[in-house]
C-alpha cells in the first residue's frame, strides 16, 4: 500500500485531480485508514514540494496547483473527517492585519497549512486588532498567522501580540508577509517569522513542538 500512498502524493504534486480521487478512494475501499492516507500520501508531499518552493525549486503555480489538488482528495476524505477519524494537528487562525486588504500570500499560507494537517479559521482581510483578539478567546488556537503586505500596516502586528497576549501570556503568533523581516518579529515579540507558506508550516509546526 506504500506504492500506492506514494503515487497519491506524486499525483497530488502533478495536478492530476481524477488521479488522487481515484487513488484516495481505492485506499479508503482497501481499509487503509484516513489519518494514514493524510499522513503517509498527501502530506509528505506537500511538504516535498514545500521545501522545493522555499530552495526556489519550485514556483508559485506549482504550489496553488498542488494545495488545489488536495483539496479534492480533502473532499474524498470529508465523511471520514465529519465522522472524527481525520484529527487536525492543532487549529490556526489566521487574517490579514487591519488596514490592509492583501491576501494572495495569506491565501497561500492557509492552503499550505491545511495541506500540513491543520485546522484553518481564516478571518479574512483587514481585520481589526480587537477582531483578532475576539476570534482568539472563541476558538482558542493554538497558533495565530499574522500577514500584512505594507510598510504603513505591519505596526498592527504589534499591536495584535500586545493585546491577545494580555489575554493569554503564552500564545503564539507567526508573522509574515514582503515587508516583514526575522528582526522586526523580534523586536514586536512575535513567536515566529516565516519569509513564505511552506517555512510557515514549518516554523509553525516548531513553534508547537510537533517536529
Ligand atoms: Co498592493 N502593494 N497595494 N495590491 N501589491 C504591494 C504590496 C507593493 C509592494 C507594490 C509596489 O508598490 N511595488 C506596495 C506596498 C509598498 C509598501 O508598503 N512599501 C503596494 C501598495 C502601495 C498597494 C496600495 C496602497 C496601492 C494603492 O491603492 N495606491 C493598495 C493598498 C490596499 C490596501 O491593502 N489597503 C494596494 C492594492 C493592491 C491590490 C488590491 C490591487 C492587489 C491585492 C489583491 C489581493 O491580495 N487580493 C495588490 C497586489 C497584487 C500587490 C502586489 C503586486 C503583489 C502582492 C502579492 O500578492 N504577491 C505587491 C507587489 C509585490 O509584492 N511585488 C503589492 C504574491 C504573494 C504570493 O506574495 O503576499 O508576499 P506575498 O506572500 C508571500 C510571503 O510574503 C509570505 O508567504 C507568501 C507566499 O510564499 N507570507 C507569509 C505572506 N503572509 C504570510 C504570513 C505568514 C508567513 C508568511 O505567517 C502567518
């Protein structure tokens, strides 16, 4: 089953919807359980192709084609997700900081992190601070993805960590986006900066101890 776990991610990589239906489904009809399909065929793959994308390896079509392509074999998957056999790795909540409305790398970030396993509340395009911090106190994440596009917003960054870290001490926030750099994470005392979606999930995944 190995083999054919394999062929799903390559064809997860090449685009090829019918394909990773096709073999999602011959899985799940062989007993192979969910959570194996995830684990063993889509998600190396994903994570292949994003190491490619960041060593500059691989381009940004290739990325969208593949987070596309899973999406469909997700879909293969939704009975057993809805049925509680898929557990997300852990939930992130993501959303472009007030003022700005840019949202293709967000967009991007989202995919790869859905792609990675986890649970993805998207809050969309310019979202207040206090909508970040309400967002935060429902559901309760165990990561919030910052991103913002201009010089003239990335202060709400800061401004975002100061206010859902006085309403939990030990949350942990990822930043990103062009004008964003590893010092100005530091310096506003985010968790972690990512410089695109497939480092995101990465530092991510550190930032929560899951490797
Ligand atoms: Co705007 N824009 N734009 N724009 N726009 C830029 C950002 C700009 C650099 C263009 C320029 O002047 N050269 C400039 C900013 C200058 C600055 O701040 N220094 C700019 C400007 C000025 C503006 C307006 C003010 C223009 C105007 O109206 N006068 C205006 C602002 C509107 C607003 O937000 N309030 C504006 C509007 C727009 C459009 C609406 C037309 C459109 C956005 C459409 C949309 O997003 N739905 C747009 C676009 C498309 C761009 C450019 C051309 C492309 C941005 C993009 O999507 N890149 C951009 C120029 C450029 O970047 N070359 C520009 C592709 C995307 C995949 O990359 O978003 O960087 P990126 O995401 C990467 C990483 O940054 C990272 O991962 C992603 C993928 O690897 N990343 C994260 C992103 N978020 C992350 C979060 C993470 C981790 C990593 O953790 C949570």
């Amino acid at each position: 089953m190995k083999a054919e776990l394999t062929r799903l991610g390559d064809a997860l990589l090449a685009g090829n919807v019918e394909e990773v239906r096709r073999l999602t489904q011959e899985a799940l009809r062989l007993g192979v359980p969910p959570q194996a399909i995830l684990d063993t065929g889509m998600r190396p793959a994903m994570e292949r192709l994003g190491e490619r994308f960041s060593a500059g390896l691989a381009y940004l079509p290739e990325l969208l084609l593949a987070a596309d392509t899973m999406k469909e074999g997700m879909e293969v998957l939704r009975p057993a997700v809805l049925r509680g056999e898929v557990r997300p790795e852990a939930t992130l909540l993501i959303g472009t900081v007030e003022g700005d409305i840019h949202d293709i790398g967000k967009n991007l970030v989202r995919m790869m992190f859905e792609g990675g396993g986890f649970r993805v509340i998207d809050l969309g395009i310019d979202v207040t601070c206090e909508g970040f911090v309400e967002a935060y106190r429902r559901e309760q994440p165990d990561l919030v993805g910052l991103s913002a596009l201009l010089t003239t917003t990335i202060g709400q960054m800061e401004k975002v960590i100061r206010l859902i870290r006085a309403e939990d001490p030990r949350a942990r926030v990822l930043v990103g986006g062009a004008p964003v750099r590893q010092a100005f994470a530091d310096r506003i005392g985010a968790s972690g900066y990512a410089p695109d979606a497939a480092a995101a999930v990465k530092v991510g995944r550190s930032l929560l101890g899951l490797g």
